[in-house]
C-alpha cells in the first residue's frame, strides 16, 4: 500500500479511476482500525517520536480525489458541503466509543480506542489518533494527524493542533494519561510526555520556551526537533519581564509557559474526579 500511495502523490493522473478509490478506501480503513497512523513510538528519536510521511500523503491524496458533494442531514437548515472522500466516520455501539449527542463530528480516517468519550461539540479531523480511556470535552480540537495516547483528558475549548503539511513534520503528540486543561492550546508539533498536565489556558508551540522552575532548565525548539514537555510536568501559564527598550521602560511582561512542580500524589489526587466521568 505504500508504494501505491506514494507512486500516485507523486504522479498525479490526469482522473482517478475506479481502482485509485479502491486504494484510497483501504487506506482510510487501516487509518480507522489504527493499522497505520501519521507519527508512531520511535525509541531512536530524540523526540521519541516519527513522522510516517507517506501516511500524510495518502490523506492528502484524499483532498485531491473527492469532489465536493451535499452531506446535509437537512439542506435547508444546516447545509454541509465536504470532499466526498470524507464522509463521517462511522462507529459501531460495539465498539466502545461513546459519541454524546449534540454536535460532535468526527471525521472519517481516524482511529478511535475503546472507551473513547467525546462530549459535545467537539471534533477530531482525519489522521488523528486517539487512544483507549481518553476523553475530548466539548468545544475541543483534535487536528488532522495529531497522537493523543491513552487515557487523557482534553478539556474543554483546548485546541490539539495538527499538522497536515508540510509530509516531513511530525504533528502535536500528546503521550498517555495527559491533563490538557481548559482553554489550552497545543501546536506545531509539540511534544507532551506522559503523565504531564497542562493548566488552563497554556499556550505551547515552537516560538515560546518553557521555564522550569524545578529543575533550572529552560526547553525549546531546535531547529529540526519539536518542543518537548517533560514527563509528569505540571505547566502553567506565567510570564517573564521585558529586559531591555521600551519593554523594560513601560513595565512590560511576555506570555511564558511555566512549570511549576511535577506530578505527584496530590496532582493526582486533585484530577482523579474525571474518572467518574468516563
């Protein structure tokens, strides 16, 4: 299937039969059974992660593919108009996923573990894995590609940002049993170790270092590696002063996320309420 996918995104045809279809539905298949995923476990990289690039390219191939059609449930009061490559995704009672009513959607090619619980509204786009026990609440954003692992909760109005292109770059990753408070939001390829919690309204992408006050340490982004959130770190959102012109006359401070302890008993304690919920 890998060699077919690349082949056909490198040499577009002048119109996709009916076999190049066939291809695309099988790969939209595995995507929704987790049998492949745009970025996997990869001990050997610094970030522990890699970007399977031909994954991103068969769900471009997609975009390419479907001509916009009517999906409206009622064309006169709510109107939808998507690629007819994807459709939404459908999920079977049997599978363990629960979907709240109330304006959710969840786009086909994602792959979604048992005990899924997604309350309204939220969406989760194509390429998106989201591991078993996890909870998205509503208003959340899980983007196209992005690796949300096992039994995290991501809070409402937090926004798990993608990244779809460029093929190369690896997307927002969010390891087991991370905390993504409300109003969070989480981008350009970061990296959330497991155990983490991110405290309402933390901002995080490859611009904004994050300062540990625990360890003396100061993370950022390098120019081939993502932003990394250290395992079981608790992040807030802080600030820091302007240093030098007219930021250090007029008393001015810059957005800065801060970690302000890492999880323990108590940490735990404090979000074991959420249990309930799933």
């Amino acid at each position: 299937m890998r060699e077919q996918i690349e082949s056909l995104f490198a040499n577009p045809p002048a119109e996709y039969t009916a076999a190049h279809h066939g291809l695309f539905a099988q790969f939209k298949e595995a995507l929704n059974l987790g049998q492949v995923r745009a970025a996997e476990p990869d001990a050997s990289a610094a970030s522990g992660w890699r970007v399977n690039g031909w994954v991103k390219k068969g769900i471009l191939l997609g975009f390419r593919m479907g001509s916009i059609v009517d999906m409206s449930i009622d064309a006169a009061r709510q109107p939808w108009y998507d690629k007819s490559t994807y459709p939404v995704r459908k999920v079977a009672p049997d599978a363990g996923v629960r979907i709240v009513p109330g304006g959710s959607s969840i786009r086909d090619g994602v792959y979604l573990g048992r005990g899924v619980t997604c309350m309204p509204p939220m969406y989760i786009n194509v390429g998106a894995w989201v591991d078993d026990g996890t909870m998205v609440d509503s208003h959340a954003l899980v983007g196209s590609c992005a690796q949300v692992g096992k039994s995290c909760h991501i809070s409402a109005a937090a926004q798990i940002g993608g990244v779809l292109e460029p093929v190369g770059a690896l997307p927002v990753v969010i390891e087991d049993e991370v905390l993504v408070g409300g109003n969070t939001g989480v981008y350009e390829g970061t990296v959330v170790k497991r155990r983490a919690v991110l405290g309402t309204g933390v901002i995080l992408n490859r611009s904004t270092p994050i300062y540990d006050l625990v360890k003396g340490e100061v993370y950022a982004a390098g120019d081939d590696e993502p932003l990394i959130v250290p395992e079981g770190a608790v992040v807030v959102a802080g600030s820091r002063n302007v240093s030098r012109g007219k930021g250090k006359e007029w008393g001015i401070s810059l957005y800065t996320p801060v970690i302000v302890k890492y999880r323990d008993a108590k940490t735990d304690e404090k979000i074991k309420l959420e249990d309930y919920l799933r």
